[in-house]
C-alpha cells in the first residue's frame, strides 16, 4: 500500500525462465527510478506488474485468472494501474486489453524501459497504452536494477535465440540473437563485484552462442577466462548452452579457470534420434553424449543437469527408450522434466500424432522415477566429502523449524546445515562435511568446520540496516514500478526449452 509519505507501491509477479527473473530486477529498478516502492504484504499495491511467460499451454489462462482476481481490487483502490509485460504480452498484443479492459498497461519483451512513461500516459489519457516492438531498443543490463540478492547477480550476455525448435516460441518473441560486447559484460560484472557480489550466472537463450553476432566462435570460451581474472568473484555460472554450440575450448576454459564452477545444465529434450529431427534440434543422441562423456573426462567432479520433455508429437515407446536410455548413460545430477505443451504458434502445436495424455503421463512418472533413482545415487558420493557451501537466503524452508541453514556447493548442490555457533550471513562461506543425501538435497548434521565471512556477506548486512529508499520526485499520482516476488520461474535454463 502507499505509504505515510504518499509514494506509490508496486509489485512484480514474475512467470517464466532466469530470463524473465533478471528482466524482473530491471523494471524493479526502472519503478523505483521513477520513485515507487516495493509494497508490503500488506493491503492492495498502487501497481501490479506480470512480467509473463508463453512457454506453456495454459500460460494464458494463469494470466487471465490472475488478472480477474485484481479486478475488485481496481475497483476499490483508486488510481490502482495493472500492467502486462514479456513473452505473453509480445504475443497477445491487443487481446490482452481485449479480455482484461483494465489493463492500463501492455507493454513486450523489447521496451521494458518505456513502462514509466506509459504508466503515466495511461494514467494522464485514461486509457489503456499497448507498445509492443519487433526488435530491441535498449538492451536490458543498461537499465537500472534492484537485484533480489546481495551476493549473487545474473548477467545477461545476449538477447535472443537463432535456433527454430519446432516446440519453441522464445525466438519469436525476443528475437534474433544479439550479443553485448564483451568489455561491457565484464565492466558490469567488475561493478556488481564492487558492490559486494561474489558469484555471478552469465545468461543467454543460448549462452554458448554468444560471439556469432561478433564473428568470434570462441567468444564465450575467452569472456569466462576473462572473467575468471576479476579479483574478488568466486563463482562464475552460466546457463544455458546448446549441445549444437558446446565446443572444446569451453570445455577447457571452464576445467582451466578455478572459479568457473565445475556445474553444468545442458538441455537434452529427447534422446531419440527421430523426435530430435522432428524437434528441429540439430545434434543426435551420440553427440549429445559424447560432450557429457568430455566434460567428465576434463572435470570428473561435474555436476550435469538437463531438461527432458516427454510426450512430443509422434512419440513412439522406442523412441521414449531411447530417451531412458541416454538418462542412464549421462546420470545427470537431476532433471527438468515436462509433458509436452502445444505453444500455439509453433510448428509441433499443429503436428500430427499428439501423444495421449494418458500416455504421457505414464512415460512421464517413468522418467521421474528413474531420475530420482539416478539423482539419490549421485548424491550418496557426495556422502563424506567436504564442502564450501555459500550461505543463501530463503533457500531452506524449514531451516527456522530445524535449526539448520541452507547454500549451494560449488556444484550448486543444495546442502541444509547445523547453524555454526559463531555468527553468519547470506553472503558467506562455511565450511561442512556432508553427512546424508537426499535425492534433491544433501545434509551436513556435524558441526561446522569453518565459517568465512565474505564481502558478500558484509553487503548483505548494510543491505539489512540500511534504511527504506526515499525516492525523490514521484508521489501519490504518479507512476511507480515493482521489484520481482518469488517468481515461478522455470528451474531450468535461460531459454524456456533450449
């Protein structure tokens, strides 16, 4: 709600892949530009912002029904602006404002910088303002930010996706792909660094693309080199690659570099050679394979996670086998698993030989319980080893209860442990013994064998004390933007199924 000071408040309501989740965080930071606030649990916020997604079917009906329970709420604040952004609102445009009238705001993937000013345009002419552009004004990282963490950052590297999956709309909504140049990817990660950040995920639609729009197909391999040589950042991240795109060099920048950590999500989708052709995904099962195979040869502590999607148009039970069966050669640590969900305005949403829904279900509960099988047994190494865990925040959601708290190994693990007697923050380092695994979580019940506090965490802390932000120049009237909530985003990579 609007404060005592009269400022505005708003809310980000987040759907969709890290993409959108860092999208997020720029108009979090172009609203409170603008002079808004973030707005408590409390009562109706003066804005609610969907930043949405157009991955699955039903995308369109979360949405809708979401927007018919803000109605009332419109109805009885005054002034209250609802706008619509991202994948669903590039591809909707005017249906949107069409089923929903009190939309004030639509707005696309490629002018997130303009919503400010047509908030307050819609608010000056009383009508709802939709501008949806066909190609990128401004890319996103020049934007200002209110990231969620104090300790780690994404940073994107490149917009877009070149590749034509016949079961993905991303390109068609965010565009071909372009790349910033790489002495502005690394200025931005050297002044997040500054601020106090120790890990940061590098993104893309397809991140190992990155360098075909600066003629250099090594580009990715050397910016993680060069990142790498930036004092003070710990962990480098990236998602997500193509196995099309995934060359040696990679490979070795990421064995080489001592802070480019040993993790990996490499997009699988189908292990069957037919449904990868029918799927427009240029790579076969053997290729596929045969980079997991490289990568634990120059890593073999790795960490490989996937996406798999089941039931794709003209599935065969040999071909679903053939994917059970590349889940058992790659032993991937775990796995983004989704029944296939017709996109409208992709080729596989009008193929023939729809798979069964009965039928995807049951191949589906298969490949879990395979996964989870392979996932438990992977964790169970884990069993013995000790690890630097970065202490998180809200990653654990029983921690209050069991008197444990929760951070990510370098592998990005999930690991609950014994509080430490001595103080620590998000931000920091401890180190554990792992003492029980769990298929999506390991435990270290012992005692801490150290904790290192972090500049991460310091920054963390003067985020804690310092005081809510007085925006100045924007009261009660004008318009104001949102930070991200716990978004529902996909766990899997950047691209919404690459």
């Amino acid at each position: 709600m609007s404060g005592d000071s009269g400022l505005k408040s708003y809310k980000v309501v987040t759907y969709g892949c890290q993409m959108n989740v860092h999208d997020s965080e720029r108009l979090s930071g172009l609203l409170e530009d603008a002079g808004y606030v973030k707005a408590t649990s409390d009562g109706d916020p003066d804005l609610v912002v969907f930043n949405t997604c157009a991955v699955r079917e039903n995308a369109d009906n979360k949405l809708y029904g979401n927007l018919g329970q803000l109605a009332p709420a419109k109805t009885r604040h005054k002034g209250m602006q609802i706008a619509v952004g991202g994948c669903l609102a590039q591809k909707d445009r005017d249906t949107i404002v069409r089923k929903a009238p009190w939309v004030d705001v639509v707005f696309g993937t490629h002018n997130i910088g303009h919503l400010p000013a047509l908030l307050e345009r819609a608010r000056i002419e009383q009508q709802a303002q939709v501008e949806i552009l066909e190609s990128l004004e401004t890319f996103p990282s020049t934007l200002p930010t209110r990231r969620e963490s104090a300790y780690a950052a994404w940073v994107a590297i490149s917009v877009g996706c070149n590749n034509t999956c016949t079961f993905c709309i991303v390109p068609a909504l965010r565009g071909k792909e372009e790349d910033r140049r790489p002495g502005d990817v690394l200025a931005e990660i050297e002044a997040l660094v500054g601020e106090g950040v120790i890990e940061v995920t590098l993104l893309g639609q397809n991140v190992n693309s990155y360098g075909s729009d600066l003629g250099d197909r090594e580009a990715f391999s050397k910016l993680l080199r060069a990142a790498g040589q930036i004092e003070g950042l710990e962990r480098i991240r990236f998602t997500s690659p193509h196995p099309r795109d995934f060359t040696d060099d990679v490979i070795a920048a990421m064995a080489e570099t001592p802070n480019v950590m040993h993790q990996l999500h490499m997009p699988l989708q189908s292990g069957s050679d037919t449904v990868l052709k029918a799927m427009r995904r240029s790579y076969r099962q053997e290729r596929f394979l045969g980079i997991i195979r490289k990568v634990r040869e120059a890593m073999p502590d790795a960490a490989i996670s996937t996406d798999i999607i089941v039931g794709f148009p003209g599935e065969t039970e040999e071909d679903f086998e053939q994917t059970m069966h590349t889940v058992r050669e790659a032993r991937f640590a775990n796995a983004f698993t989704f029944q296939y969900s017709k996109r409208p305005g992709t080729p596989a949403a009008d193929m023939a030989d729809q798979v069964p829904k009965a039928v995807v279900q049951e191949r589906y509960n298969r490949l879990i319980a395979l996964q989870e099988e392979i996932s438990w047994e992977e964790n169970k190494k884990q069993v013995g080893r000790t690890l630097e865990i970065l202490v998180a925040e809200g990653e654990g959601k029983k921690d209050d209860r069991t008197d444990r708290l929760s951070g990510r190994a370098p592998d990005n693990r999930l690991v609950h442990f014994t509080r430490p007697t001595s103080p620590v923050r998000p931000g920091d380092v401890v180190t554990v013994e792992i003492t029980y695994a769990a298929p999506h979580h390991l435990l270290a019940e012992g005692p801490t064998l150290a904790v290192r506090r972090t500049r991460a965490g310091d920054a963390w802390e003067r985020r804690q004390a310092a005081p809510a932000a007085k925006p100045a120049g924007v009261m009660l009237g004008l318009p104001g933007i949102g930070a991200p909530q716990p978004s529902a985003a996909a766990p899997a990579g950047a691209c919404c199924g690459d």
